[in-house]
C-alpha cells in the first residue's frame, strides 16, 4: 500500500524528538505483506507499537444493512461487530501481532461497540473524540480531555471499566462548553448547527492536521492550563502520500505539514517537560498510579 510506504518520511523526526507511536492497523493493511513488514520494521526503530484499528465498513464479515455507509456501530449488531473485530485481531495474529491498543474507525464509539471491546484482551481505547458529533451517534460533545476509565454503559463518562480510555485532545474554549452545547441541541437549536459549532468554533485542535501552530499551540497551553496531563494527536499515513487527503494535495503541501509537525515537538520540548509513550506504555503508567 503506497500509503503506509510514506510512513519512512517519519523517521527523522521521530528520532530526533524521541517520538514513541502507536501504528493503529487496518484489516486491509494487516492482510498486506509489505505493509506490515514495514511496521514491523519501524516498531523496531521507532520503538514503538501496533494496535487494531477497526474500519467496519471493509472488514469481513461484509453484511449489506439497511443504512447509508458507513454504519454508525450503535446501528449494527452486535454480533456483527464482535465478528468483524475478530476478523481484525485475528488477521494480526497471523502476523504475530496481539494488539492491546486500540481505535475505531471515524471514532464511532459507542456503548455497543465498548462492550465488544470489553470482551477482547484490549486494554486501552483512543475513539473518543471530545467536542465532536457523528451521524448517528455517538455524541462525544461532553467527554473529558484527559485519559480516564469509562463507563462501560456510556463510554463518554467516567466510570470504573478496565480499559483506559485516552481521547484526543481537543480543547474546549471554555469549561463546560460540551454540555452547554449538548442542552441547545434538539430543543432549541438543530444539531447540525451545535456539532458545526463545537468542532470549527468552540474548540482549539492540537491535532497538527488542517490546523496553524498557533493554534496548536494555544491548545496545548490551554490544556495544560486546566491541569491536563497528556496529550493524543493523530494523523493518517495517505496524509503524507501526494493526494492521498484533501489537505496534503502536493509534496509542498505534504513537506509544509512535516515542517509544523518538527516545529511543534521542537517547541514542546522547550516549553515543557515531556515524555512520549505509546497507549499501552500510557495504560501501563496509569495502572500503576492506580489504587
């Protein structure tokens, strides 16, 4: 896959601010030799880490519902979910990988999808994304910004589950702003205009994708601020491939993105103590936090 070929054009960044990942693998990607010789290659370099990834749109069991693609999960069996995720897992297997790691494709968590999850031997989850709201559900506006344990019955929430739940993080411009726009919603103004809102203005994204470094910045700054503890940022292999996104269109486009990402770890380092730990390294340090 030319996509995850351009993972390489991470290495020297990587190497140069100690940046330790984690690789989130797709069922098409692990059924690819070459793909996955050459993340486990760069787990090798990056010290880093392979976790699953669950795309159920093009993970077999192929099942047509009678729903627009993709399917939100809420909206799908559970059974059928149970059986694509192993389909998953079982496909790293075969390449000698057990993940412990994990995300959900367009952060389509849910309480039917955590449940599934529950019952595999994953032990940390990144498919929550703050301030966001997705067809069909779930509705992520009021979920917290740092690593938590979940409700298992609303993954949203706080609670007492086993997995750790680490969300991306995107800032909210002021505290409870989640729940403020979570109440409007329905009642008095469409969704459509309270998730538009809460994701293009009434957050700050440190996710380097689509976003200035300013504003990065003033994100991190914020978070820490309010006594944030971690920071999860992501970004897709095909977003360093030429066309592979809307946003990375060119190789200028691509090298200007690369440039922001250096920068900012160059300027993290320097405003702030910091250690990068893949998710289960994370889930590892929270439990032994843990009473």
């Amino acid at each position: 896959m030319a996509n995850v070929s351009q993972l390489r054009r991470l290495t020297p960044i990587f190497l140069e601010w100690g940046v330790h990942p984690t690789l989130l693998v797709t069922y098409p990607v692990a059924r690819c030799d070459p793909a996955i010789d050459l993340l486990l290659e760069l787990r090798d370099t990056w010290n880093c880490e392979i976790g699953a990834h669950l795309h159920p749109w093009n993970t077999p069991p192929l099942e047509r519902l009678n729903y627009d693609e993709p399917v939100p999960s809420e909206l799908m069996p559970a059974e059928l979910l149970k059986a694509r995720l192993a389909t998953l897992l079982e496909a790293l297997a075969q390449k000698g990988i057990k993940p412990t790691s994990f995300r959900m494709g367009r952060f389509n968590m849910g309480p039917k999808m955590f449940s599934v999850l529950q019952e595999t031997g994953i032990n940390v989850d990144s498919s929550i994304a703050p301030m966001h709201r997705y067809y069909g559900g779930p509705d992520h506006l009021c979920a917290p910004t740092d690593p938590y344990r979940p409700d298992p019955l609303d993954p949203r929430r706080p609670g007492n589950s086993k997995i750790l739940e680490v969300p991306l993080t995107t800032v909210p411009l002021t505290r409870g702003l989640g729940r403020f726009l979570e109440a409007l919603g329905g009642p008095i103004l469409p969704r459509s205009w309270v998730s538009w809102f809460a994701m293009y203005l009434g957050t700050l994204s440190v996710q380097p994708l689509g976003t200035g470094l300013r504003r990065i910045k003033a994100g991190v700054l914020i978070h820490s601020a309010r006594g944030g503890q971690v920071l999860t940022i992501f970004f897709h292999s095909s977003e360093l491939m030429e066309g592979g996104s809307p946003e990375n269109p060119t190789p200028e486009h691509i090298n200007r993105f690369l440039e922001r990402l250096s920068n900012f770890f160059s300027w993290i380092h320097k405003r702030m103590t910091i250690e990068s730990l893949t998710l289960s390294q994370l889930d590892n340090l929270y439990r032994q936090k843990e009473p």
